[in-house]
C-alpha cells in the first residue's frame, strides 16, 4: 500500500478512528429509531447478543487481515485464498455505496448545527416552527439547498482524509471521539432528568419480549438488530480490514476488537438513553422512523426553552462529529482498495488524486440521493431501482441488505472452515490469544448461523 509511511502514531489513535468509523449515523440516528420499532429492549437484547458472537469475532478477523496482509480488503482476501478474492472485491464495494447516502444525511446535519447557532439567539425560525414543517420546507422539499449542504459535508470528509492516516483521520479522530463521548453523556444526563423521562428508561431495560412471542417476531427483531450491528460497527465494509493495515505488530488486537465493540456498542446505548426518555418525556412515538433525529428531537429541544438552545447545539455537534468521522472511514476503505490495485498495476498511487476520485462518486451518489428528498421528490424518481422506493433505499438495499451479511458470512465460512486458525499467529503478534476458544466456536459455529438467518431476514425485508 501506499501507506508504508502512513501509519497510525498511537494506538490510541488507531482505536479512536476505528471507534469514529463505528460510531456514527448507525448509533445517532439508526439505533433509536430501529429500537422504537422493534419494541426497545428486545431489541436490545438480541443486539448485544450478535455483538459477542458475530460483532467481535469479525471485528478481530478484520483487523487481523489487513495487518498480517499489510493490504485493503481485495489483496488481503486474495493472500488469504485466492478463490475469496471476490469477497473482497464486494466488501470494498460497500463504502462506495454508502457514501453515497452517508453525505446527504452529513450535510443535513450541517444545516441543523448552523441552525442551532443561529438558535442561540432565540429568534431562529428552528425555534419557533413545527419541527416537521422545518425538516420538509429546508431539505425535503428543497433538494438544491440540501445538495449545497452535502457538497460542503463531502468537501470536509476528503480535506480530512487528504491529510492521509496519522496527519488528518488520526489528528481528527484523537478529538473528535473523546468530544463525542463527553457530550453524549451530558446529553444523556438531561434527558434522563426531564419529567416523565422514566417510561423511556423502561422501555429500553425493563425486560420485555412480547415482540418475540412468535417465530416472525423473532425473525424481524433478529433482522433489524442484526442489520443494525453490521452497519453501527462498520463490520465488512473494508474500513476495519484497511485500518488494519496501518496498525503497529506489537498491538494487542484482542483488546483493540474488544474496546471497539464495547465502546461502539456503549455509545449507542447511550444514544438510546438520550434519545428514548426525551422522546416518551414529550410525548412523541418512539417508533417515528428515520425523521426521530431530525424531527423528533428538535420538538424536545424547543420545550426545553432557553436550556434547550444550549442542548440542541451541543446535540447537533456530537451527531456532525459522529457522521464526519464515519464517513472518514468510509472514504478510506475505497481509498485504500484503490491504491492497492494501483501499485500492484505498477502505477502512482496519489492519495489526493484517488481520494477525488472517491469524491467524484460520492458527489454524483448523493446528488441522487439528496434531489430524490428521501422519496418526497419525482426528481430521480427513475433510479428507484430494485424495487425501492427511494435512493436512499438503494443504497441500503445493496450494502446493508445484502453485501455487508453475506460477506460477513462468507468470511466466517473462510476463517471457520476452509483455513480455520488463519489469524491466530497474527493476533498472539500482540499477546496471547486468550479468546481463542469463544472465537473459535463463534466464527465456525454460531456467527454462520445467525449471519445466514440476517441474510434471509434482510433479503425478504427488501425484497419480502
């Protein structure tokens, strides 16, 4: 790769740009609103379930290839096996695919946390007018305004990412993730102590598995939680495998997999509890759907009055830090891919020059996504391709849908049975590997069964 002289400088580093590609829209804004409609703590349940045996073993197994290949996710499937090549191949084509919705909701956040600003004064119009009519009369039903918002969004993500691994995603991450965290809990601080916040509460830990008293309740809990983990944890979209290659031999990967499960697995139920006992504390329901960011929450944040200007600035700030730093990983994941390929064609491999590239996709993706208006447009009506019935749900369809279980489960298949114990020399690189025996069961046994089951759940809730 490109990369010999851009590694990470710290493992700190390297564990807060993993972490900022985790956390980001998947914990902010799907985790919430997959939580409301899939009944809340049954969904949580399942969710940490699939975390411990599917999330860390590929996790670990994602780090894990890209540093013993030193390559992106197309070369270090093909050091592995040639005949997995195309694993690869699919899995690289994951980041180009949700970037290409990634920005649009990127530069929706943008306008809100300028609004927000704005908001301080008091006199702001997203102080004063219904929260839906705000979201609809700014983006939904202005795509030109919008596509500005997810120009300026996309421009940032590649100043970032020109700046390479240790000069701009590490410098960004080592400030943004901590940032992140520390207002996730001052958020989470005031929602928990708003009145009537506690029915939000027990709606995520009160136990409660009525949604899966049937066979097709269980299937469709399984189904979005286990969709959720893929796309909350980044899991086989070449980000953790490119990553990985920029990681010092002497890290312990066993604790770096652990941390990053746990920390992204964290954040998310935080957001979870910022976001569940503010919703039910205003009355509003908790199964809303995609718009329980944009438009739910800022329905809580004008009933807080003046301390709500204040929260709603610091809320829109940690949801711009999450989505900047996700899709950071993004871009790099088709980045490294392709720089990969070049140098082993024997040509430059210019991160500036292939990061335009990256960018030029995006660019023509989003603007598709964002002139579509999340449907509410006959704009681009004619890209509702596959049978979806917007762009966003395109995108969705292909990567989350489909490319991200299926090649989650072809990895398992590879690393569990056609050359099981591939990565152990490389994890005990870094330490013992103490794991072995759950990792083991997980990625031969359990982690195929419920990815096959995702797969199927995934397949017939786009395509039912």
């Amino acid at each position: 790769m490109e990369n010999n002289n851009n590694q990470f400088n710290s493992n700190f580093g390297f564990l807060m740009a993993c972490l900022g590609s985790a956390v980001g829209l998947g914990n902010l804004w799907s985790f919430p609103y997959k939580l409301g409609v899939a009944g809340g703590f049954a969904f949580l349940m399942i969710y940490v379930i699939l975390c411990v045996v599917v999330g860390y073993p590929l996790v670990i197994s994602e780090i894990a290839l890209g540093r013993k290949a030193q390559k992106a996710a197309v070369e270090a499937y093909a050091s592995v096996h040639k005949a997995f090549k195309f694993n690869g191949v699919l899995q690289t084509a994951v980041p180009f695919l949700l970037i290409c919705f990634y920005c649009t909701f990127g530069g929706y956040i943008c306008k809100y946390l300028v609004a927000s600003v704005a908001g301080l004064s008091g006199n702001a119009t997203i102080n004063t007018i219904d929260p839906g009519a705000y979201f609809a009369e700014n983006l939904l039903s202005n795509g030109g305004t919008a596509l500005i918002w997810t120009v300026g969004f996309l421009a940032l993500t590649m100043i970032i990412v020109f700046g390479g691994v240790s000069g701009g995603i590490e410098k960004f991450c080592k400030i943004a993730m901590p940032a992140l965290f520390i207002m996730l809990v001052i958020i989470v601080i005031r929602a928990c102590t708003l009145p009537g916040a506690g029915a939000g509460l027990a709606f995520l830990f009160k136990p409660d598995l009525s949604g899966m008293s049937t066979l097709g309740g269980f299937f469709e809990t399984l189904k979005l939680a286990g969709g959720q983990m893929f796309f909350s944890l980044s899991l086989c979209s070449g980000c953790l495998i490119a990553y990985g290659a920029y990681l010092s031999k002497s890290e312990n990967l066993e604790k770096d997999a652990v941390f990053i499960v746990v920390g992204d697995s964290l954040v998310a139920i935080l957001a979870g509890m910022a976001i569940m006992p503010a919703v039910f504390a205003n009355g509003i329901e908790p199964g809303a759907g995609p718009g329980l960011l944009f438009i739910s929450m800022t329905a809580v944040f004008q009933g807080l009055g003046v301390a709500g200007r204040i929260f709603q600035l610091l809320f829109w700030l940690l949801v711009f830090f999450a989505a900047l730093s996700s899709s950071i990983g993004m871009m790099e994941a088709g980045i490294a891919a392709i720089m990969d390929a070049r140098v082993k064609a024997g040509k430059a491999a210019n991160r500036v020059g292939v990061t335009c590239l990256m960018g030029l996709v995006a660019l023509v993706g989003n603007a598709l996504t964002t002139l579509d208006c999340l449907g509410a447009a006959d704009t681009v009506a004619w890209f509702h391709l596959l049978g979806q019935p917007d762009v966003l749900d395109v995108w969705d369809a292909l990567a989350e849908g489909i490319l991200m279980p299926l090649t989650g489960f072809i990895m398992s298949i590879l690393l569990g049975w056609v050359v099981p114990h591939y990565i152990d020399d490389e994890v005990e690189c870094g330490g013992s590997f103490k794991s072995r025996g759950l990792y083991n069961v997980c990625i031969k046994w359990i982690g195929p069964v419920f990815m096959a089951m995702i797969v199927w759940g995934q397949l017939t809730s786009f395509w039912g």
